[in-house]
C-alpha cells in the first residue's frame, strides 16, 4: 500500500472519530430524552433501559411551549431578513465601490462580534429598560440583527469579491442600472452564498440564549428560554430538559439537512477558481 493510500485511510478515520466527538453530545441528549429522571440521574447510566415518551408529552403540554415557538419563529425569521436586507447592499458598496477606510470598516464590524454578551448586558439592560423594549420581539429582533450584521457582511464580501467582474462590466456597458445590475446579474450569481449566510444566521439567532435569557421574561421569551425553565427550585429534570432540547433542535437539524447542498455550495463558493 502506498504511502499517499495509507495517508487517505489515516484521514477518514480521523475524520469520522471526529465526526463521532462531535455527535456524541447530540445523541446522549437523544438518549436522555427517552428515559426515566431517575434513570438520567444514575450513574454510572444504564445502557439498556425502558424508552418513555412522557418526557416529550409533559415538554410539549407545557403552557408556554408554543408561544415560545411563535416567538422564536418571528424573531428568527425577521431578525435574519434584516440582517441580510442590511448586510448585503453594504458588501456590496464595499466590495465595488471600496475607499481607504473600507478594511478599517471590515474590521471594526468584526470586531463588535468578537465582543463578549456578557461585557454589555448591563447597559443592554438598561438601554431597553428606557426605550421599552424589554420584554418585546421587536428588542430581540434588532439585537439578533446587529449580532449577525458583521457575519453577512463579511460572508458577503468575500462571495461578492469572488464574482467574474468581467458579466457585471458586460452588463453595465449594456446599460443596466444599479438596481437592475445588483437584481438581475449580481443575486442570482450570489445564490448559493446568500443561502449559506442565511442558514448561518438563522441557526445563531435559534440558538441564542444569553441575551433572550436576561431581556425578556414572558412575552417574547423564545425556546432557548424555555429550555432553561425546567431548571427549576426543586430540581434540575435532565430527561425532560433533553426532550425540549430535542424538539427545539429538530427544525434547525431538518433546515441543515434539506439546504446541506446550498450550505456547502455557498461554504466552498471562491475556494477553487
């Protein structure tokens, strides 16, 4: 056997003992979901053990459960539409019509996504206390959009600056506008760039929940919140914790699964010319 044959065989196997390390997490949450509170607390956990559903019945019995759904739903979808309705013109302007100041700009964008939830939620606190909006989709719906501003703005860049400029000279010496260059020429080319940058943001703002834990309470509360709820004074309840993580997972998992395509088309869009 070569030695380039016994390197590939070398990196599937890694690969896969990664992709188990990974996943594993995922199916002991699955696995606790099935069984008993006292089977989740024993230890060592018992291996072979009697499947219930009640975890999944109390979870989804839960007063707030699908409430909390709506909210997730609306704040996610709004939240990401902003986003990409705000991010992707200033790629755009930045990738074409660039200054002195545009890598100064990129950076500084970075930079406010680097900076830790925890160092601003007390003026954050404060700030919403004063404008009202504590409590209030519209709160969480501008804060998930400055949170995944500088993730499409970058990821845009980078898909637009990889685009042929050759078709978008071609199409202005054919005298399109601005608008009808970036709708008709620029868009389609960016396909599955803005796919994966959607996907992207939908899944941080699904799953945040520092911020959405300590800004709202009741009425705009999503399912990362509710998750939390069964931490309760009289116990932590692991199984029943797992299933309403389950189940708050599974849209993210199947949207992942049915846009995987797009999501690696777009991923890997520029790194072969």
């Amino acid at each position: 056997m070569t030695r380039s044959k016994v390197t590939g065989h070398f990196l599937s196997v890694l690969t896969i003992v990664i992709a188990l390390i990974f996943f594993f997490p995922i199916f002991w949450m699955l696995l606790t979901s099935f069984k008993t509170e006292s089977d989740a607390f024993t230890f060592p956990p018992p291996l072979l053990f009697q499947p219930t559903l009640d975890n999944y019945r109390i979870a989804l019995q839960q007063s707030s459960y699908f409430p909390q759904l709506t909210n997730t739903l609306a704040i996610t979808v709004f939240s990401t539409l902003c986003a990409l309705l705000l991010g992707v013109p200033a790629a755009y302007s930045m990738a074409y019509y660039p200054t002195k100041r545009t890598d100064f700009t990129l950076m500084w964008v970075m930079s406010t996504r680097m900076l830790p939830p925890v160092g601003i939620i007390v003026p954050l606190y404060v700030i919403f206390k004063n404008l009202h909006l504590f409590d209030t989709h519209i709160g969480l719906i501008i804060l998930y959009t400055a949170m995944n501003l500088p993730l499409v703005i970058w990821m845009m860049y980078s898909f637009i600056g990889d685009l042929p400029y050759e078709i978008i000279e071609a199409a202005r010496i054919d005298g399109v506008t601005l608008v009808q260059e970036f709708r008709w020429v620029i868009l389609p080319l960016l396909l599955p760039g803005l796919m994966a940058t959607m996907l992207l943001c939908f899944i941080f703002s699904w799953n945040e929940f520092f911020l959405a834990f300590n800004l709202t309470i009741t009425k705009a509360a999503p399912l990362s919140v509710f998750i939390a709820s069964f931490k309760t004074s009289e116990g932590l309840f692991w199984a029943k914790m797992s299933a309403a993580a389950t189940i708050t997972a599974l849209p993210v998992v199947i949207a992942g699964w049915v846009a995987q395509r797009q999501l690696v088309r777009g991923l890997t869009a520029g790194a072969v010319k």
